[in-house]
C-alpha cells in the first residue's frame, strides 16, 4: 500500500476549507447577522476563524493523525482491522479537540455553542471524519482493484503469450521431422545409409517435441534417444569415438525427466573428446543405491582443470544443474575420470 502523497494532502486540506467557509456561513446566517452585515458579513476574517476556522485546522491535522495510527502504522494488518480502529479513534479525538477549543474560546471571551447545542460540535465533525475515511477506503479499495485487475490482465496476457511460444516450440521440430521424413522419401534406395541418418535424425527431433508434452520419461526412452544421438555422432567421428553402456535391466523401467542425458554426453564430446585425434570413451552408468538412482557419464577426454569454468561455457551443463537443484535438491559433480578425462555424476 502507498504512503499519502502531498497532492492528497492538499485535496484534503482545500476539502476542510471549503467546509469550514460553508459552516461559518450556516452560523452566521442562523445568528440572523445577515440584515445587520449585509451578504459578505461571514467573510469577517476574525470571527471565521474563531468560529469555524480554527476547529477545521484542528480537524483536518486530527485526520492525518487519525491516518498514521489507524492505517498506516496498521498497514500489515486487515482492511477491517484499520476501519474498527479508525471509527474509535475519529469520536474520541473529535471531542477531545472540541472540548480544547472551547476551553480556549471561553478564556477570550469568544461566543460557541453551548448547552445541547454544543453536540452539534461533537457530531458533526465526527459524521464528517467518519465520510472522509469512508471515501479513502472505498477510494483505496477502487485503487487496489484496479491494479489486481491490471496485473491479472497482464498474468493473462503473458499466460497467452507463453501458450503460443509452446505451441511455436511444437511446430518447429513437428515441422521439421516432416520435413526429414519427405527428404528420406526423396532418397535414392542405394543411399541407404543416408536415408537412415535421416531417419535418426527425425527421431530426434520427434523425442525432443515429446520431451516438451510430458514431465517423466523413462529411462529406456532416454537410453534410445541417446543411442540415436550418439549414432549420428559416430558418422562423424567414425572409429575416433567409442561408447560403453552400464544400465541394469530392473531400472529401465524408472522414470527421470526427459533430455536430461544429452545435454551431459554432448559436452563430454564437444569439450573431452572432440579435439583429441585418436579420440576416446564415453561410458554411460547408470546404478540404483539406497533407494537412488545413480547416473555416471565418464569421458576419456582432456579432463578440466576449472570445474567450475565449465558452467560458463554453454547452457547445457548449467541448465541440467538447474534442473537437478529445483526438482532433486542435488547437483552435478565433477571429477576426475581414470586414467584421464572427466566424470559427471549425480542422484535422484
């Protein structure tokens, strides 16, 4: 909730003003000073002030202390809380301040109301504080609905945006893996190999767009997302690249998010074994101990020096460490392979 600006402060000041003129005025037409006086007779400086002047200054700096102790110092509690407090304080105050004044009027010798009439001095203002805090609340509410509404328009707006980023990021591999699946029809029969690299290669994209539908997999689906990966791999690096596969039968059924491999073997090869001329190995475990499962991918790479280095280098291992860190609690650890190289390791 915002503090008071000097804008509302001044409102609220030229709104007690206004009263206070149109009080004295009641007053003074009442006394029948109005034949004696003329039309301009309430205007006389000193008697509106000591009339009605002077009690709508006191009402008007009672206002802003009524506001700091019921509302602001109680801004962390209920709006019902604020109200109760401020209609106990506004009678309480209102007398308070009438009961000074006319303490104060009496030793001049200036004339106020008196007898039952001087309730009018207690009511009025108290009716009057009473509508004033009435409209800041409504006024404040309005405000707060607003913005509760403008923020919801908002939420809905990028709620709808990100609908249609999801939708755009299922097009794009659907697309694609179309696209793949005509050009392998377009294949000559004799290029046979070409034909199935494509295949390969449509079959990553299809697991990529189902990686984006689903929270789990298992752990036999990411297994043959990884051979096919590394498949194409090993077109490329042909004999240079070498892979181990260590995962028990029992587990494969165990569900793990999707795509949460690749991103680990992909930087085994590009940053442990892509450099080397005779290549290496990329073994791949995966172990269930203490009710956890184990995940070990090891490379026969250069190995790092700066572990740490490595997460700045590309959003693959970061990413994956964020994944593990919100979902698991846990994170990636890296250590040395032997002979060389570099271990990734981690549970859930």
């Amino acid at each position: 909730m915002k503090k008071i600006t000097k804008t509302e402060i001044i409102i609220i000041f030229l709104f007690y003003l206004f009263f206070s003129i149109l009080y004295r005025i009641v007053l003074w037409y009442s006394a029948n000073n109005y034949e004696l006086e003329g039309f301009w007779g309430w205007a006389k400086l000193r008697d509106y002030w000591y009339m009605s002047g002077m009690q709508y200054v006191f009402y008007f700096i009672a206002s802003i202390f009524i506001w700091f102790i019921g509302v602001n110092l109680l801004k962390r509690k209920k709006t019902i809380i604020q109200i109760s407090v401020v209609l106990l304080l506004i009678p309480i105050i209102v007398f308070i301040i009438r009961e000074f004044r006319y303490v104060f009027l009496d030793s001049i010798g200036i004339w106020h109301l008196g007898g039952v009439g001087a309730v009018w001095d207690w009511y009025i203002p108290s009716l009057f504080m009473m509508i004033q805090f009435g409209c800041f609340f409504a006024y404040r509410y309005f405000k707060e609905n607003q913005q509760k509404l403008k923020i919801e328009g908002e939420l809905k707006t990028a709620a709808l945006k990100s609908e249609l980023s999801a939708i755009k990021a299922q097009l794009n591999p659907h697309f694609l893996y179309n696209i793949f699946n005509t050009i392998s029809a377009s294949v000559p029969a004799e290029n046979e190999k070409t034909r199935h690299m494509i295949a390969e290669l449509s079959d990553l994209f299809r697991y990529q767009l189902k990686a984006s539908q689903v929270e789990k997999v298992t752990i036999q689906e990411e297994l043959e997302f990884i051979q096919k990966y590394l498949a194409l791999e090993k077109e490329r690096f042909q004999d240079r690249l070498h892979v181990t596969i260590e995962v028990d039968e029992a587990i494969k059924s165990e569900l793990i998010p999707p795509m949460l491999l690749q991103p680990l073997v992909e930087n085994s090869i590009k940053h442990g074994l892509s450099s080397l001329i005779e290549g290496g190995t990329i073994t791949i475990s995966i172990k269930k101990k203490n009710n956890q499962l184990a995940f070990e991918i090891s490379d026969t790479g250069i190995g790092l020096d700066n572990k740490e280095a490595v997460f700045n280098k590309g959003i693959g291992l970061t990413n994956t460490r964020l994944r593990l860190e919100k979902m698991y609690n846990t994170t990636l650890k890296l250590t040395n392979n032997n002979p060389k190289g570099l271990t990734i390791s981690f549970e859930i």
